[in-house]
C-alpha cells in the first residue's frame, strides 16, 4: 500500500507537466506550420535525452530551411514590384557597356541631361559612335556640351550625313568634336557661310576643306569674313600658300598674335614678303617657329629680341591699328592692297 501511494503521488506531481507539455504542441490558431516542426523537435529532443530514438536528423534541417525561405519569396515579391522605368534604365546602361563606355560613365551620361527620354540618348550616342568617334571623346564632348543630348534624333541624322560629305568620318571627327563639339547644336547656315568662305574665297579644294575643318575646327566659331581677313593676310602679306596655311594649321591663330609676330619680324629685318617667283633676299623664319611656339622662345631663338622691346612695339602697332580701322573697309582688304604696293614700289 505505501508503494502505491507513492506511485499516486508521482503521478500527481507529473500531471501539470504532461498538461503543460500538451498545449505547447497543440497548434494555435495561425501557427499551423510551425506546429508539426515544434512537436517533431520535442519529441526527437525527448527521446534523445532518454536515449531511444536519435530523431531523424535530416528530417529537422529541412523543415527549418525550407519554410523560412518560401516566406521570404513572397515578401520580395510583394515588396518589389516590376519597375519599367529601373528596367529601361539598366537596359539603356547595359547597351551603352556594349558601346565600349565604362560603367562610369554610362551613369555620367545618363544624368547629365534630366529629362531626356533614354531612347533618344542611347540614338544620340549611336550615331555618334557610327561617325567613327571613341567612347571617350563621345563622353567628353556630351559633358562639355550636354544640350546635344536634347537635340531631336531626326537632326543628329541630318547633321552626320552632312559631316560625312564634308569627310568628317572615320576617325577625323574626333578633334572636331573636342574642339567643337557646338557642331551639331550650330545652325546649317552658319556651316554653310564658313565651308563656302573656304572654297569659294580662299579657294582652298575639297580635300583641303576637310583637313582645314579637321586641323583648326575654331574656324567653325569664326565670323567668315574675319576668317578670309585672316587667309588673305597668310596670302599675300606673308607669301604663304595654300598647302602651307593647311599644313601648319596657320588658320587657328588669331589674326592679332599672326600680325604682331609677322609685323615685329618683318621691321626687324629679318622676314620679307616673297615676290611673285616667291624669291626672298633673307631666309624667312619658319611659320612653326613664329607661331607654334611660346612668346618668350619666339623672342629668344626667332625674333632675338628681349620681352620690353616686344610690348613696346605691341602698343605701338595696337594704335596704328585702330587708326588705320576708319579708312579701311572692313575685313582688311585696302591693307593687303596697300602692303602690295608698297611692295611693287620697294621693287621698282
């Protein structure tokens, strides 16, 4: 009887636990799935600590896997939606990746200019690649003059067939665009009137056109007339022909640094007009050494004269100028035709 007594008592005592242990494995309500998992954990966790069954260990992991992984699915899914404008974008980056652009500067390109509609850009920048122009210089020229990118496609089309007639492909596009990359935003006309000062007043070719617009692209930014000013001068005050003014890039001097230079050296002695067999009685200086380099090696290995002697002359010839600007037409004209005689008198 004390036996059993005992055995009641410790039936007592477990009952609370047995209850307790009950309603941690019944499911509540919205917990149906974790249910099965926790009650599998608790049972193999029970009857390992009695050391019986060692559970099926491969059994536990891939519940505890699996179900946090489908939960996650779908709160990507319901937190991010398809963007079509992000999935433009990436589209219009990847393409310009295609192009030879680096990652950075694709997303340079594509906030330069707010409010372009993608597809215009990614044609912008197709056509220039197709004019033979590098990712790089591309990207250079749009950062310095982003408003191309607002141009409408029709007239970028327009424009590089035109630059393509001019022989401005192929590789020859790329000074131009650095120098000048306004080219496309200029107006037609305004080509037009410089191309036509080229060939029909300097009477440059066709070839000599294209490497004039390659070699000194400035001259796009020039008033033509102050551009034939300038020809005329290389022409008959200096005796330079028309391969020579090519050659040398003579044209993208400014006509005040041409005269300065060219006037200083001819009072020195030591540069004359040729004649008409373009014969000189001193050897004239190269046009590289009086304008391709700086003024202080121009004073010292050409002119051999100091740097006060020079600015004084500069006022000097400054004065001359503006006197002489009121009886001359404009574009300088009287003054080749005054120097030409002076030179028939010098000869006679």
């Amino acid at each position: 009887m004390a036996a059993l007594g005992r055995q009641v008592l410790d039936w007592h005592r477990l009952m609370p636990l047995a209850w307790g242990r009950i309603a941690r494995w019944t499911p509540r309500r919205g917990e149906q799935k974790r249910g099965p998992a926790s009650l599998l954990h608790t049972r193999t966790t029970a009857s390992t600590a009695a050391g019986g069954l060692e559970g099926s260990p491969h059994v536990e992991p891939t519940k505890h896997v699996q179900e946090p992984e489908r939960r996650t699915s779908l709160t990507w899914n319901q937190k991010a939606p398809v963007d079509g404008g992000s999935l433009e974008r990436e589209e219009v980056i990847s393409s310009l990746l295609d192009m030879g652009f680096s990652d950075v500067h694709a997303h340079e390109l594509l906030s330069s200019q707010p409010g372009t509609h993608l597809q215009q850009l990614l044609e912008i920048v197709s056509e220039l690649i197709l004019l033979g122009v590098n990712p790089e210089p591309v990207y250079t020229a749009l950062k310095k003059s982003p408003q191309i990118l607002k141009l409408p496609v029709t007239h970028m089309k327009k424009r590089s067939s035109y630059l393509r007639k001019l022989g401005l492909a192929e590789g020859k596009l790329k000074r131009v665009l650095l120098c000048c990359p306004e080219i496309f935003t200029m107006h037609q006309r305004d080509i037009d009137g410089i191309v036509r000062v080229l060939r029909e007043k300097c009477l440059f070719t066709v070839q000599q056109v294209t490497e004039v617009l390659h070699r000194c692209p400035y001259v796009l930014r020039e008033d033509p007339s102050d551009l034939e000013y300038k020809f005329q001068y290389a022409y008959f005050r200096m005796g330079v022909k028309h391969a020579d003014v090519v050659r040398t890039d003579f044209l993208q001097y400014s006509v005040t640094k041409i005269r300065q230079r060219h006037t200083f050296l001819e009072r020195l002695g030591l540069y004359q007009t040729p004649d008409k067999k373009g014969q000189t009685q001193v050897p004239n200086p190269l046009l590289k050494d009086i304008l391709r380099v700086s003024e202080a090696e121009f004073l010292a290995r050409t002119a051999r004269s100091s740097a006060e002697e020079f600015e004084v002359f500069k006022k000097l010839l400054a004065r001359e100028v503006e006197e002489e600007s009121g009886s001359h037409t404009p574009g300088g004209r009287s003054t080749s035709d005054d120097e030409g005689e002076d030179q028939e008198e010098e000869e006679l």
